[in-house]
C-alpha cells in the first residue's frame, strides 16, 4: 500500500474510533426531561437554588425560561419546586381545536357550547403570554340574543389569574380587561371580573377605595417585584463570577408609588413694560374787557373795569403696565420612585477579603446605591452549607443523540467509501496496457481475449481502400454549403421536387 493510503486509511480509524467514543458518551450521559417552562426571569434563581437545596441536577434551556432535570428525578423536582414557590400549572382549557371535531348529528345548543369552550381557551392561551402569568382560567356567560334591546342581558366574564410572587401592577390589569373584553363581542371592560388564584384577591374591577388595602398591595406588589429583577441581576453577575453557592444577594427596596400632579409658577427677576399710555391737554384762549360785578355794571352810564384776559393750560400724563418673566410648569410625577434601598450581601467563608472588597464595590454599582439616600448595603462573609455531591444515574439515550449516531455513521461510511474507491482507480492506473496499434486495424466485432492477446493473434480480414483526394468541384461545393448553407438546401429541395 502507498504511503497515501496508510495515511488515510489510519484517518479513517482514528475518524472511526472518536466517533465511537462520542457515542459511548451520548449513550451514558443522563437524560434531561424539562419540567417547567415559562419561568419568568425573576424565578429563575428561585428554581435554581431549590433545586440545588434539593440535590438534584439541572440545566436552563430557553434562554432561562425553562428548567430540565434528570428523567429520574423528575417527581422530586416538582416537589422542591412547588415547595419554592414556583408555579407548576398553565391553562388546559382547549381552543378551537374542539371545533376540529364537531360531530354531524350535535345539535344547536352542544354546537353553542363547543364555540363557548373554544373562545374561552383561546382567550386564556392569550392571557398566558403575557409576563408574570403563569396560569388563566377564563369563563364566559354569552346570553342569547332578545328580540328587544330590553330584555336582553349582557355578557359577562370570569377571570382567574395564576401569578408570581410579584404580581401584576394595576396597569397590567387593566390591560388584561381590555383583551378579554375586546376578544368577546359585546363584553364591556365593567363587566370583566378578574380574580387572583393565589390570594383570591379581586383585581378587576376596582374603583376608588373599592378594595380597602389597596394601595399597600400596589406598594408591596411594586417593591417585591422590583426586589426580584434587582436579585435575578446580581446573583446572576456572582454565580458567572464565582460560581454557585458563593455568594447570595438580597434586597428591600422602598418604593414611593403615589400618583403625583405638580404645578408650578415661577416668575424672574427682570421686568419690561407689557403696555403704555400718554395723555395731553392743552387749552390757550382770549377774553374782552368786561363790567364789573355786581348790578351797578347794568345802571346806564356806570363804567367799564377790568381789562383784556387769556389763558394758557397745559396736561399731560403717562401709563405703563409692566410685567415680570413667569413660567407656569404642570408635571406628572411618575409613581415608582426609590426612597430606600437596603442590600444584604453574604458571601462564603472561603473567599479572601480582597475579592470582598471587590464583590462589595462591584454589587454597590450593580444596585445603584446611594448614600445621601440613606441606602445602605450590609455585607456578611459566612461558610455556606455544602450541597450534596449527588451523580446522576445514566439514563437512555436521548433521542438527539441517535440523530447525531446516524450523521456520524452517514459520514464514516462516506469516508471508507471514497477510500476504497481511490484505492481501487490507484491500482488500475499502475497496470500496463501494452501497445494498442492494433485497435486502429479493427474493422468488424471481435471477441475481447481476441484483442488482449497481443500482437499478430489475429490477422486482419481485409484492408480498408485508400479514399482519393477531394477533387476542385467538391471542393468548391463543400465551400458553398459552409458559406451558404440556406441557397444550398433550397436548390436541393428544387431538384428533388423535379425528381417527384
């Protein structure tokens, strides 16, 4: 064998035996059943730490909104999740797929019944997309329609909502009024009743002092649910920069979530005049001599006194109206703003204090501490408990890994094909063929050993007569037909339409 050959040919059982083993590995590794899914990204680390707590092994898929454990420990992986917290549940109400199998023979009234079921589902799977619902339960009441307005009733709706821990703000609420409302033709927002599964708390509708307690529920929903993605973050950050059970961050926030409307107005300090107004008066007049007073001016004779008279009268006067800068300023202050936060950071005996240093700046950022705000962040280095050293016992082989056998099994036959196949060509391109002058002597059928056998085996039966050279006038025609091939064709056509 050429060197070549060894060479692929000790690939292909090195190729050979990787995928050997690979398959052993596939073959004994455990065997992950996913058991939740839909985890909202505050309860991921819940899940997680239950899990651990538990002993059992785990992996994320979904981007962390799902949880896989081993086939075996499946059971016991619900339990330590419900013990968490964790909602194990959904909805399993069917949607339209029960119209798929309307039978012929049903009457009116199951085929009424089957529409009601049917939008009730597809109305809950709605709702179960939406972030911090876990679980929906949706029950219609579609009257019948009434001759008259009057008399007919409206259509009403019961909602059950299965959520987190944090819960839903009164915006999301009201969002889930709307679509169920909007998802059933003539149902009214006021007539959709939603209800928690947990507490059993009314959420919808709510009017003003409607629920008592309400507005330390909306606080306490708000700072628990702020708390959690504030957690998820940090304790994510330490389990990729420490490992898990290493560290552990929890937070209390105080929230201020008053719905605020301010309005200001301010003036500045400079002024200008806004408006101005002048006036003027002026009056000059002349008089004659004129008697005296009294009645003695009025006897004949008496005489004139007095003398010529004038007058020269001047007013004027100005108005302003001046007016300082104001700016008027109306603001809704948003609810949701931090007052406190309190951090708690613990962190596991057997890190050095220099790394303390740095994981306390580092969750400090993380969290947006602030002094002046009276934030405070406690940090507490204390030997953790160490997790039960459990292996998972093998399980079948999955069946991702019998579609990876089949490709690898695809790509090894492949190989030793295309080996055998340059194998085989090598060997025949080394053969000799001997002198193939006789093939050109060939003039009718013979047998094969015939003309392997070599030189002077078979005579030839006849020669083949020498052609004459080509004289001028076929010369002349052969150069005609390559120039003009269409005359050529027509002229030949004519001849044989004379022959006819």
């Amino acid at each position: 064998m050429p060197t070549r050959g060894k060479f692929i040919l000790g690939a292909s059982v090195l190729v050979g035996l990787i995928a050997m083993f690979l398959l052993f590995r596939m073959a004994t590794a455990p065997s992950y059943v996913t058991v939740v899914s839909g985890v909202q990204p505050g309860d991921t680390a819940k899940s997680t730490a239950a899990l651990d707590e538990a002993g059992i092994s785990y992996k994320l898929e979904n981007n962390g909104t799902a949880v896989a454990v081993v086939s075996d420990s499946v059971s016991q992986a619900k339990v330590a999740l419900g013990s968490a917290g964790i909602d194990m549940g959904g909805t399993s109400q069917p949607g339209y797929e029960l119209l798929d199998n309307s039978k012929l023979g049903s009457s009116d009234f199951q085929q009424k019944i089957n529409y009601q079921r049917a939008l009730e589902g597809e109305v809950a799977k709605t709702l179960m997309n939406i972030n911090g619902i876990s679980g929906a339960t949706v029950q219609l009441s579609l009257p019948e329609d009434k001759l008259f307005s009057d008399n007919s009733k409206p259509a009403t709706a019961a909602v059950v909502l299965t959520t987190d821990a944090n819960g839903l703000d009164p915006q999301q609420v009201k969002g889930i009024a709307g679509i169920v409302a909007g998802s059933v033709e003539g149902l009214k927002d006021e007539n959709v009743t939603i209800t928690s599964a947990t507490t059993g708390e009314l959420m919808w509708p709510l009017g003003d002092g409607a629920d008592g307690g309400g507005g330390a529920t909306v606080k306490l929903a708000a700072e628990n649910r702020y708390a959690s993605q504030l957690e998820a973050k940090v304790n994510g950050m330490l389990i990729r920069t420490l490992g898990p059970n290493k560290a552990y961050v929890q937070a209390q926030p105080t929230l201020n979530v008053d719905d605020v409307s301010r309005e200001e107005l301010r003036y500045g300090p400079k002024s200008m005049a806004l408006n101005q107004k002048t006036e003027k008066e002026t009056l000059k007049s002349t008089g004659d001599d004129g008697g005296a007073a009294g009645a003695r001016a009025n006897i004949q004779g008496a005489t004139a006194q007095g003398g010529n008279t004038s007058s020269d009268y001047n007013r004027s006067s100005t108005e302003e109206n001046f007016g300082v800068d104001k700016t008027i300023q109306k603001t809704k202050v948003a609810p949701g703003t931090v007052e406190k936060l309190d951090v708690a950071l613990v962190l596991d005996a057997s890190l050095p204090q220099a790394t303390v240093s740095q994981l306390q700046a580092a969750v400090a950022s993380a969290v947006g501490l602030n002094r002046q705000r009276g934030d405070t962040l406690a940090v507490s280095q204390v030997a953790f408990a160490k997790l039960p050293n459990t292996t998972p016992k093998k399980g079948p082989v999955p069946q991702t890994a019998m579609g990876a056998a089949k490709w690898i099994g695809i790509g090894i036959g492949t190989i030793l094909f295309l080996f055998f196949v340059t194998r085989a060509l090598r060997k025949r391109e080394n053969e000799a063929l001997g002198d193939a002058r006789w093939l050109t002597e060939i003039d009718e059928p013979r047998p094969l050993a015939a003309l392997t056998a070599g030189d002077g085996a078979v005579a030839p039966t006849s020669v083949l007569p020498e052609t004459a050279p080509a004289s001028a006038a076929r010369q002349q025609i052969g150069e005609m037909v390559d120039k003009e091939p269409e005359k050529v064709a027509q002229q030949i056509r004519g001849w044989m339409a004379e022959d006819q």
